[in-house]
C-alpha cells in the first residue's frame, strides 16, 4: 500500500464512508495522512463538583440526581440535567440531543466534562462530552487528536483509520540529505507523520509539527525562487506612455486618491514605462483602495493598445471585480472591453471569451484560475494583477504570466504582513504598502466578549436587521462532531439553528462553507449582496471575494481559535458602508493569555500594527489551536507564529540554489523528485 491507494482499500471504509471522506477531499491513503489533527485534547484528573472553577475547561465525575427535563423552541431542542456528588450540585445543558433522555439513567454515575460557567445562581455545563469511568480512565492525561470531521464520521473512526493506514502504507524514502537534516535539527518524515497523528509527548508533537512545517516553508520558497524568471531584470517588451485616460478617470472619481494612494500610483507608473518590467507587490489593509490602483494600471495598459488581467481567488469576488469594472465603463466611458472568464461558466460562454481574447476584442479579462486554461490564447498580454496572490499555487501564478511575453506583473494583498516576513515571502517583488484609509471610512467600534454575552449579542443583531442592516456570523467550523468535550466550538450548521430560535422569525438566516458547491457558494453570496438573507452564518469562506456595504456586523464565535490578522480580515467585510459598523469577538477561552491576544484587535484597526502585535504575542510553542488558514493556504505553517522556521527555510533554500540551483548533484536526486511533484500539486484544477 503506498500513498496513491484509494482510501477504499482500507479495512473498513466501504462507499458510505468512502463518501464522507471525499467531501473533506480525502480520495487517497496520503491525503489521509496529510488530514492532520486540527488540534489536541488534554484529558486532566476528574475534580469534585465543589473544586470546579468557572471558566474552565473540567471533568467531574458526578451522578444524575434529577429526571431530565426538556423543551423545545421551534426547531431547538434544549434538555436540562441535574448531577450531583458529595460536594455540590450542578446544571448541564444539552442542544438538539434529546435521545440523551434515554441514555441517562437517574443515579447512573458518568464523567461530565466541558466548560463551567455561572448562569444565575446554578452552576452551568453546555454541551459537555460523557464518558463512562473506565473510558475516562484509558484518556487521562494523553494527547489525543481531533480531527476536521463531517456528519457521519466519528473521530474515534478517523484515529482507527489513521492507525490502519501507517501500519500499511510504504513511506518514499527520506528525499532531504543527512546534511540537510543535521543543519536544522529535523527528524525523518515519516517519525513526523505518526507522531503529528497519535503524540507520546508535548515535546515530540512540537518536533514533528517543526518537520511538516519546514518541509511547507522549503517547498514553496525553493519553488518560487526558482521560478522567478520574472525578475526586475528582465527588459520591458510593453514600455507604456500615460494617457489622458487616467487623467480624466481621477477627475471623474468623487473622491481623490489618498496620499498613499498617489505615491502607489506612481511607482506604477514609473514601472510600466520603464526599461524593466513590473514585478511589484501591493501592501493595504482591507478598505485601503488597492482596486482603483490596480485598476488605473489596467486602465494605463489599455490605453496602451495591449491587454490586462485580473486573476481573483473566488469567483464570486472575479464577479464583483467585473461588475465594478464594468459600472466604471458606464459611468466614465473608460476604454475598457472587459470580459469575465470562471469556471462555472457553460462550454458555450467559454468559447466566445476565447475568441474575444484570442483577436484582441476584450482588453481586460477578468477571472479565477480559468485564466490559465491552455485553451486561452491572449493576443498582447502587457500586465497581470493577481488579487490576494497567496491563494494561488506557484505555478499557477507562473502559468498566468507565460500566457504573455514577460507581461508586467502586479500583486495585491490584504494580507497584512510584517516588512521582516515579505521580504522572505515576496523577495523578488519591489513592495509598495498604502497605509492609509480614506478619509470619509468609519472606524470599526470592536468588543471582546465571553459566551455569556451572546444574549446581548442577538439582541443587538435583532436592531441591527430591524434597521435594515446585515450581519456575518463567523464559526469555525462546518459541522459539530462527536469529539468535543474541550471547549466548546461552534459549527455552522448548529449555530445556524440556534440563532433562527434565538432571532424574530422574520429574520432571514442562511449559511455558507467551503465544502458547499461553487455553484451553491455563489448562489448564497449572492442572495447576500441582494439583501435575501438577513443574517449569513459562515466558516471563514468570507474572508475573501464578498463585498456587501450594507453588511454592518461581524461577530466571531470562538474567537480564541483564529489568528489575529486572519480576524482582521474577517473584520474588512464590514465597515464598506455609510453606516457605523461592528465586531464582536466571543472567546469561549477566558484565560488571560487569551483575552490579552484579542484586546489587540479591540484597541487598534491597523492591519499592521496588528500582525506585528501577534508576532511578538505568538512563538513556535503554539501547535495547531490556533487557526491561520488565510495565510498562504499552507496546511500546517503559520508565517506569523513560524517566522523564525521561515527565515531558516529560506537560508536552507538560499544555499541550495547557490549550491546546486538545478539540484543535479546525485545527493539531491530525491528532493529534486519531491519538488517536482510539490510543483504539480500547486495548481488545484479541480477549481478551472
């Protein structure tokens, strides 16, 4: 068995399961290896009732005292159990579980395990996990992971998996030289792999998670190093002149450029006309105005006679770049022939879109991953604007640039990212940074909350919408699953349930997550920005490619769970309206490292100063609690909390290619392999 063999093969999985790991896109025994543990659990000693602290996480091991009680409101389900031992009493809370009604005997003694938190004068667990004594027993004081998991697959069935799978399955080879390993102290693959999965110590999980880390970091420097053929050096075959165009554009814009804004333009400008090609990053925080600029470079490259492109990570936000664009023409009679080009599109819209861009009829092509089909054909490429450039494999970004010879290229992102940390991520590109708002934006009033507040919190969402705003919910993950009992974390199917009993029925609430269909993803943003839905319960899909004005409330459940300048991303989709917006941060973690972390975003709205802030906060002793998916869609790495592993993986990388840049030296046989295949894995066309 090797790491290509269909997750069918293993002892167990027939089509039922086999299902339900295709929707977390798990096909394969590898991709199975790769579904790390999202975090791990600490199983503590059980404690008295009367030593409990309210606040945090526990276990006690108490008896039913009372009949369980329950009731519905609407579709909810609430249930209501009382447990006592020889020291005190308390109150557990159970949402849509009612067979635990049957299951509970009164006098039956469990352990109760969950948070604790005051809720009048009664002592309240929520949702907490039950576990037989002697069960209890066999995880106390173990690491034991937890896996993302879908309705159906237990995350006992996904250890048992696991567990199966690195019995049988035959590792390649170790592709780094012993050199290599020795200079940055890192054990072998496959010891990473099984001790990320099953942990015999905190100690060995934090070297494993080191290795995966590296490998993450190594892979995509050495692979965009390498491909960086289009450097500063190379001569400009599309020197531009300004035209009027621009000119005329900024007059008729009802606001002016910011001064940061001004100095950005500039410097593009400079670069389009002059004698080597753009090969520059733009730095904003999210409502800086990045869009007009890459727009004037478009508009200047028109007007040049060539054409442009406009690659976004989503289709729903290549659609808002279109329509935008496209009230521009309308508006201000700008010279643009624009066309949108996703993968959603029929055969039919498809092949006209070739054809306009193949004779140089559309001058502008907006879209995802499509853009690099080979089908298209551009018939004078002069400028590529990649939007949010992380999300895109490297050679997807290289493949969009080959479709021209040597066009100018423009990244943007929003991602605010430390000057130390883009100088390694982006060494190739000049780096331009608008650090200033226009002046007319309304700051964002933030608060920091725990659990105990979401009562207020609906109640202000109920105003909210009553006034006729929207509001964004965020969880951090798609469905609940059988393993919780540490803190508790909130899923967007559950949550959207709680808030329809907990909001006026005629509150419209709808949710969205990534393993909804493109299609579907669309549909339900799209109602969004039409105001169908009232309230959108979301995983953080939304961090990219929505932009509704009306959109006047972000709360984020479990915020503890997120990375700081990934919340400040959520945070930027609202505050793009007249009207004073809000964020709400509910930790389920009321620690006071935690709550500390969180105070930043209360006290500040800059991008910046914020990831700064979380880099000094941060070190490599977090593991995988804390999520930073938004940065550079690397699986394990986080740019901010690594950043000491991303400076050595770059010194690793930097003597390599010194070394042996095209790696033929009989040592790196292996790892020129290795890459070679990390190269073909970084262009996702399921997404075309």
């Amino acid at each position: 068995m090797d790491r290509d063999t269909p997750i069918m093969e293993l002892k167990g999985v027939g089509e039922k399961t086999g299902k339900l790991f295709g929707k977390l896109d798990i096909r394969t025994v590898g991709e199975l290896l790769m579904a790390y543990p999202r975090d791990y659990e600490v199983f503590g000693e059980p404690v008295k009732i009367s030593r409990a602290v309210s606040g945090e996480l526990c276990a006690v091991r108490a008896a039913v005292s009372g009949i369980p009680n329950e009731r519905r409101i609407r579709n909810l389900s609430i249930l209501n159990v009382l447990i006592a031992d020889d020291t005190g009493r308390l109150q557990l809370t159970f949402y849509n579980m009612p067979f635990l009604k049957k299951t509970l005997r009164q006098g039956g003694f469990y352990i109760f395990r969950g948070l604790l938190r005051p809720k009048g004068t009664v002592m309240t667990m929520e949702q907490p996990k039950i576990f037989a004594p002697e069960e209890y027993d066999r995880l106390t004081n173990r690491l034991v992971p937890r896996y993302a998991l879908t309705k159906g697959l237990t995350n006992q069935a996904m250890q048992k998996y696991v567990r199966q799978a690195l019995t049988f399955c035959e590792f390649e080879p170790e592709c780094y030289p012993p050199s290599l390993l020795e200079e940055n102290q890192l054990i072998s693959y496959r010891e990473a792999v099984e001790t990320v999965h099953f942990p015999q110590t905190r100690e060995a999980l934090i070297k494993a998670r080191r290795r995966l880390v590296f490998d993450e970091f190594f892979s995509f420097l050495f692979l965009m190093r390498r491909s960086q053929k289009l450097d500063r050096q190379l001569e400009n075959g599309h020197r531009m002149l300004e035209t009027a165009d621009t000119a005329r554009f900024l007059e008729q814009l009802p606001f002016p450029l910011t001064k940061a804004q001004e100095k950005v333009w500039q410097e593009i400008r400079e670069d389009l006309g002059g004698e080597n090609c753009m090969n520059r990053l733009v730095q904003g925080d999210v409502g800086s105005g990045k869009t007009i600029v890459a727009v004037l470079a478009l508009l200047m490259t028109a007007a040049n006679g060539y054409q442009g492109a406009l690659m976004a990570p989503t289709e729903v936000l290549a659609m808002q770049h279109f329509e935008t664009i496209q009230g521009y023409v309308k508006k201000y009679g700008l010279i643009f022939r624009p066309v949108l080009l996703v993968g959603s599109m029929t055969a039919r819209e498809k092949r006209e879109v070739y054809g306009a861009i193949a004779d140089g009829q559309a001058n502008l092509i907006i879209g995802t991953h499509a853009l690099i089909q080979e089908k298209v054909q551009y018939r004078s490429l002069g400028l590529v604007v990649t939007d949010e450039q992380h999300r895109f494999g490297v050679r997807q970004r290289e493949l969009l640039a080959q479709k021209g010879e040597n066009p100018h290229i423009l990244v943007m992102s929003a991602t605010p990212i430390p000057r130390t940390l883009a100088i390694i991520l982006y060494g190739d590109l000049h780096l331009s940074v608008i650090d200033e708002l226009p002046a007319d934006r309304l700051p964002i009033k933030n608060c920091v909350v725990n659990i105990s507040y979401r009562p207020t919190a609906y109640r202000f969402i109920a105003g909210q919408v009553a006034q006729g705003r929207q509001v964004y919910v965020i969880c951090p993950q798609v469905e609940g699953d059988d393993a919780e009992g540490g803190l508790p974390l909130e899923n967007v199917a559950d949550y959207a349930e709680k808030l329809r009993a907990a909001l006026p029925a005629s509150v419209q609430v709808a949710c969205l997550h990534g393993r909804m269909r493109p299609g579907d993803k669309s549909r339900v943003m799209n109602q969004f920005a039409d105001h169908s839905i009232d309230v959108l319960v979301s995983t953080t899909v939304i961090e990219v490619g929505i932009n509704v004005p009306n959109a006047t409330v972000m709360m984020v459940e479990n915020a503890e769970r997120f990375g700081l300048a990934q919340l400040h991303q959520l945070r930027g989709r609202v505050g793009r309206g007249e009207h004073q917006s809000y964020c709400i941060f509910v930790s389920a973690d009321e620690k006071p490292e935690s709550m500390e972390r969180l105070e930043i975003l209360n006290k500040s709205n800059d991008g910046f100063h914020i990831a700064s802030e979380d880099l000094k906060l941060r070190g490599p002793g977090e593991l995988f609690g804390i999520r930073q998916s938004g940065e550079f869609s690397f699986r394990v790495g986080d740019i901010y909390a690594d950043a000491g592993l991303l400076k050595q993986a770059s010194e690793a990388v930097d003597r390599l290619l010194a070394e042996d840049p095209e790696l033929q030296r009989p040592e790196h046989g292996r790892l020129r392999d290795y890459l070679e295949k990390a190269a073909q894995r970084s262009v996702d066309f399921r997404s075309i």
